[in-house]
C-alpha cells in the first residue's frame, strides 16, 4: 500500500502553520517568511526559488524527501491561493507557469472549477470532499506511488485527525507568533499511534518525524 | 544584578505546562506524569525523589542547573497545592516536612496566609502581588544570588510577560496534550528579546534555552 506523506510542514513554538492575515502580498501572514527562513538556506530550497547553493547538512537530507517517489499531492484552499482566489477565473497557484509538484495535486475546495494543466506534469483538479475521498481519488492518480499531503495547517490537521496519515515531517521553528492558524488543535494523544524521533539542528528548528506504528 | 531564571520547565508539543483537571491525585490533570517521565529518569530526578541511579547524559545535565546559585524562589498558588488548598490550614506542599527548595520560597495567592517554616531552609512566604512587587522581595531575600520562578504556567507566562526573566529553560516532550494551561499565550514575539538554542536528547526531549540578549 502506498504512504500518505507530510514533509516539510513548519510550524511555530506555539504550533501556529501559518500567521494571522493571509494575503497575495502574504501568504503566511504576519509570519512573514519567519517559518521557512531554515528552508530558503537549503540546497533545496534554492533549488525551489530556481537559485544556486544552499546548505546539505541535515535541514537540507529533511527537505529533499519532499519529492522522491510521490505520485500526486493533496493541498488545501488556502495553500493554493489568497483569500477570494475562486473568484479569479485566471489564478493559477502562487508558482508560476511550472509549478513544483510535477504531479496530479488536487486542491481541496467548496467551489471546484475545471483543472489546469501546467507545464512540467503538475495539473490541478479541484474537489469537494471528504479526506477519505480525496485520498482515494489521489492514491488512484498516483498509481502505487505516495501521496504528500501538501497543507495548509488545516488539512494536514484534517488528515491527521482522520487517521490518514503514515509519515508526519514537522519542523518547528524557535518563534512564538502569538496569532494563525494551529496545527495541533483537535490532535489530543494522536502521537500515541506513531513513533516520534526528535532532531535539533544547527539552524535552530527541530524536526520532529512520526511514522505510524506497524 | 541578579538573574530571574526558569529550569526544567516542561511543556508539550502543544504548548500546554500542565493537564485539565489539577486534583490531588492528579497534579498535572489528565497529563499524569507524561511532562515528566524525562526528569525521572535523570539522576537529578531520582535525587529529588530520594532514590539512586538515573542518567548522566544531556537531561541530567540540563536538570542540574536548577538549583545552584538560587537565593529564592517564586510560584504559582496551582504549584504549591491542589484547587482548594486555601481551605486547608493544614496544607503545606506537596513535597513533605523537607522540601527541595532549601531557600525563602514565595507563593503568590490572592489568600495569603502566615509564613510556613519547613526543614532544610525552605520557607513558604504568600503575597498577593504583582509579579514585579514579588520579584522585589525575592530578590532582597535573595542577598544577591539568583531568583527562580518555579512554575506553574500562568505564573511563567506572566514574568516572561513582564519582561522580567533572564533565562528561561522549557523542556518540549513530543506529546499534544490537547487540553490544560498554555505556557506561550500572550507571548507574540517574546523571542525577539532572547537568544535562542535548541537542542534534542536522546530521550526524545528538546530543551530549549532562551537567554536575554544583553
């Protein structure tokens, strides 16, 4: 059976995903880029703003188990765009003409539209469902493959919640940002399912790595 | 000038320093002793509860620091005793005739009672006090040496607050609690006065250590 896979996702001190008022201008908020900082200064990371360099230590090993053996993404409305966006018939994701995915990713929303097909194999399809159900019609897309589970905090709490969830990749960043979104909100005593193994690193955050218990 | 310090202070992955439900039975509520099983495994905790052995790596020397050069300490009224403890004239502490405090230790309570003399130098003095007026009189009867705030949250939560701590050492056990007493509400941004390192032990724990930029 295929995983479902949560990498990368940061999250504050107080375990907010993302801050208070999300924007065009802020897709985090008023968290600013403060949760992925640690990123940016990863060879993948660079890699992702099409940049050169970058560190390869442990920060960069996490983030580069993003893609590997992925078969489609699960994302919700909030990741794929500011508020309003449905009512822009021409948004097509925060990522420019080849966005990073390079898979069926399915965004999760009340008003689904036609999908989109972008260069470099990402095409997005819009459904109105369940986590079950879009698990399903993703792991069907991704044949044999894994699906990531691409946030926001919202979903990923969602999916969690709903017992979906094999590996978890969360990394915590050593701010308090007070205001957002929380992560861990309706997840009481879910880590009693999973094994957790916990990593500082150099640059201050900490992974924090579920896998669900055989 | 003296230090305000906090050691050893755990909290969840959630941010929650203690369980729902204090009770005498249960003094961390329905956390039991999860926030704490990492302390008593060191030898620092099993010192405290008057047994040998436990470990002498990371968590043990983290722990170690709580008590050397502390003059005083001040606590929280859900630290000294169970809801309702200020029914009991009797009432005393939780940690019998000889407590590990060993220094003038004061408990802010909006029912102040006459001063406890114990065993071994710790005193209990009740105020009914702002953190600042509490400090002022730690810190005199600390004759110089450092004054600890010992928990629980809502008292750690309000000195941070006050902008009145030094050192603060929270110890993250990867656990979500869901219910209790957050220790990071109010605290936007906090972080910004304080240098930050963090680091993971082989128990699982993240200590994390905030020392005021100077």
């Amino acid at each position: 059976m295929s995983l479902v896979r949560v990498h990368n996702f940061s999250i504050s001190l107080d375990g907010f995903g993302t801050g208070e008022g999300q924007s065009l201008e802020n897709p985090f908020g008023h968290a600013g880029h403060r949760l992925n900082t640690w990123m940016f200064d990863t060879r993948f990371g660079r890699e992702m703003m099409g940049q050169e360099g970058g560190g390869r230590g442990a920060d960069d090993a996490f983030t580069q188990r993003w893609e590997p053996g992925i078969g489609a993404e699960i994302m919700g409305a909030n990741k794929f765009g500011p508020p309003g966006w449905q009512d822009d018939a021409d948004w097509k994701g925060w990522w420019g003409p080849n966005p990073p995915f390079h898979t069926p990713t399915y965004v999760l929303t009340h008003r689904p539209r036609p999908s989109i097909e972008m260069e470099g194999g990402t095409t997005f399809h819009f459904l109105d469902t369940t986590p079950e159900e879009a698990l399903a019609v993703a792991r069907e897309a991704a044949a044999g493959a894994d699906v990531r589970i691409g946030g926001g905090p919202t979903v990923v709490r969602d999916f969690v919640a709903a017992g979906l969830v094999d590996l978890l990749h969360v990394v915590q960043v050593p701010i308090v940002l007070g205001r957002g979104v929380r992560l861990w909100d309706g997840l009481e005593a879910f880590d009693e399912a999973y094994d957790v193994e916990t990593v500082s690193t150099p640059s201050g955050v900490t992974h924090l790595t579920f896998a669900r218990k055989a």
